[in-house]
C-alpha cells in the first residue's frame, strides 16, 4: 500500500519528466544560445524514470528481512560535462578527452538502494613517428549506504546487483605504447582494475547472519607484445606478468590473493572497413599467496577473449566474448567467469534508432566452494531525437539466472528480473 509521501514521490517523478520534455522543446520565439566554448563537447541534462521488478534480484527471504521478488521504482538524474582539450596536444600531435558525470538515484520505497554515482573519464591517443600511444583511465565514486543487504540464499549475480549501489571507488585504466618503424612492432600494455567497497564488515554469525560482506579487490598486469602487420592482418605474441589481491575478512583463515604469468597469441584482420576481428588466447601460470587455497589445486586456466565489430550506414553489430579467472567480490573464493555479449543497433532514420543486446555469463567457482550459475539477459530499446538537442529513449530489460549445482543447499539461487525505463536528455 502507498503512502502519501510514496504517491508525492511518484508525483515528482512524473512531473520531472514532463519538465525535462516542456524545457528542452523548441521555441519560434526564444533566443539563440550562446555558442559553447570549443573545447566543450557536451554539456547535458537526462531524467530517468525506472520500474524494477526484482530489486535485490533474489528469490528467497532472508528469515527476518523482506528482499525476494521486491518491486519499486526508481528515478535518476544525470548530468554530463565533456570537454576535448586536443588543442593542447600539439608535439606530439594526439587527442586529450575528459568528462564528469554525476548521476544521482533515488528509490521510492527502498531507500538503502538510494545513491550517487560520481564518474570521471581520461582520454588521449596520438602518434609521432613510428611511436602511438593509447590511455583510457575511468574511476567511479559510488555514493551509497555503508550497510550491505541480508540474505537468505543468493546467487553470485544477484548479489552483485545490490553491491554496485554501495559505497565504493572503482578505477579502471587501460595504457599502451607502440613503436611500429614498418611492418614489425612492438607493443608495451598495462590494464589495471580495482574496486575499493567502503562498505562496513560483519562476521556473518548470530544476528549479522545472512550479511554480505564485500571485498576489496583488483588485478594489475603488464608486459610486452611482438608482433607483425600484412596488410589487413595482423600477428602478436605476448606475455603478462600480472597481480590479483582479494582482501581477506578476519574470520576467513585465507584470500585468494595470487600472482600470475600469461603467454598469449592473438590475431587483428579486417575484412574490409566496415567489419572487424580480433583475437587473443594463452595459459594463464597461478600462485596463490597462500597455500591453503583450493585454487593451488587448479593453477594453470585458459585466458581468452575476442571481439567482432560490424558497422555500416544503418546498422552496427558488435559480439564480444572473455574467459579468465576472478577473485569474488564476498572474498576466500576463485572461480572461471565467461562473458559474451551480442549487440545489434538499427538506425531508422536521422530521428529513429532501435537497440538489442544479448548478454550470457557464466561463473564455475574453484573447490571446495559449490556454486555454477549462469546469467542471461535481453535488451529492447528505441530512441527518438525530436530535435538537435533533446530526445527521449525507452528500454526494456528481461534477466533470468540459472543454477547449475543440484543441491538441497542451492535452492533459491535462481532468479528473474524485469527492467523497464524511459529517458529524456537536453544537450546545451
């Protein structure tokens, strides 16, 4: 039943909508706006209105806490300021790209759900000579509650929908340097991903049973690939010398925490401008830092990844797919995580598009943990651009996860989930 402050809430939102469409519709009479500065490339305003059927993604109550099958809806406002300082880069000539976007979340019945999430984005890219250089660096600063949520049974997945609303710092950086003279090139990476939950800790025993407990955690690799370019194809070997840490709980005797050697080979082709391969696979070489992990038992594991990019004048197609080994996010535990994801986007016309994607994952946790669960997901969407700066967009999203391990113990890790929301955007 709703309260009154749940129909204002409503009220607000639905209002916030109608805002942003009435502000952003054009005008005969109104004046030209001020050109923007050069250097930025966007400065912009979208409301989202959002209905949840599965808020904590989870089939199961916890014994004292109502989390199964929880619907509300959702509201956020985001705000984006993206700014091309290339001007800057002159010697050597490459591009320099930066952005902010705060987004702010507010659920109308689940409060604890409620946050903000702060993103800052570094770009450049450039070449001088036989010398090029890629950075793409991201850090996300969720806003969130302190407190995880209780559980009953969960799956891996829906307990990782629930811990990106919590308190955090995400950092993603991707670098490369590449010295290419002529056909032979040599090529210097280093990836880096780390998630930082400021979340508060609880020995999940007596009445803090059933609390999730999420990890720091992150891996760093780096190393050096050799390779060749013929024409449209290109050749590369390589190896990794990379680090996982995975913090480790004071009632958790162990961290799976290791180190890791990678030798890879890969493939880049295109088979005429538009369409796009790459491919890249090798042995992963594991050493747990601490010997009673299970995951010493199965050190060496198959890394893989490829991706295949279509884009013509109406359509675009991308299919991704990765295969590594993980640290989980609630901490002791390994497991092999497969990804893939199919994206089909059709543009109708200059006002039109439509968008589906596909996306499957899949989780095989190391021994003596017992969990296999996999992750399906579709995606419809469609947008409208009523005018140069304004537009709106719907999308509507089904999930199902499904467990592998038949056991008593397992039940209730299943799942369903629908999403459905609508977006307007103003761009100044």
């Amino acid at each position: 039943m709703h309260t009154v402050e749940t129909r204002t809430w409503h009220g607000i939102m639905g209002t916030s909508i109608v805002l942003a469409l009435a502000i952003s519709t054009p005008r005969a009479t109104a004046a030209e706006p001020a050109p923007k500065p050069a250097w930025l490339t966007e400065a912009s305003v979208a409301t989202k209105l959002a209905f949840d059927t599965n808020v904590y993604a989870v089939e199961l109550n916890h014994p004292t806490v109502t989390v199964a099958e929880v619907e509300d809806w959702a509201m956020s406002v985001c705000v984006r300021l993206a700014a091309d300082g290339s001007a800057w880069v002159q010697r050597p000539k490459g591009t320099l790209t930066a952005s902010y976007s705060p987004t702010w979340t507010r659920f109308d019945e689940q409060r604890s759900e409620t946050h903000t999430v702060h993103k800052l984005t570094l770009g450049s890219t450039g070449k001088e000579g036989a010398w090029s250089w890629l950075f793409d660096g991201t850090v996300n600063y969720v806003d969130g509650s302190e407190k995880s949520p209780f559980y009953g049974i969960y799956s891996s997945y829906g307990m990782a929908v629930s811990r990106e609303r919590r308190e955090q710092v995400q950092q993603l950086v991707k670098a490369q340097l590449k010295y290419q003279p002529h056909a032979v090139f040599a090529r210097w990476v280093v990836n880096y991903v780390n998630y930082d939950l400021l979340t508060d800790h609880h020995a999940p025993t007596g009445p803090w049973a059933g609390y999730l407990n999420y990890v720091d955690r992150s891996d760093l690799h780096t190393g050096l690939d050799v390779g060749r370019t013929f024409k449209a194809t290109t050749v590369f070997a390589g190896a990794r010398a990379g680090t996982q840490y995975q913090q480790q709980v004071p009632w958790a005797n162990y961290s799976g925490s290791n180190d890791y050697t990678r030798l890879l080979v890969g493939l880049e082709h295109k088979f005429f401008p538009a369409v796009s391969l790459s491919l890249c696979a090798g042995p992963d070489f594991r050493d747990y830092a601490d010997a009673r992990s299970a995951a010493n038992q199965d050190p060496t594991v198959l890394y893989a990844e490829g991706a295949l990019q279509a884009k013509f004048k109406a359509e675009s197609v991308s299919l991704t797919a990765k295969q590594w080994r993980w640290v989980a996010s609630s901490g002791k535990a390994v497991y092999n995580d497969k990804s893939a994801a199919l994206t089909w986007k059709h543009t109708f016309s200059p006002a039109w598009s439509s968008t589906v994607a596909l996306n499957f994952y899949r989780s095989s946790y190391v021994a003596p943990i017992v969990r296999k669960e996999q992750l399906y997901q579709l995606t419809l969407g469609a947008g409208y651009q009523f005018a140069e700066n304004w537009s709106v967009a719907g999308e509507l999203s089904w999930h199902r996860c499904e467990n592998f391990i038949d056991l008593a113990s397992a039940e209730g890790r299943e799942y369903e989930r629908t999403l459905g929301g609508i977006t307007a955007k103003l761009t100044f």
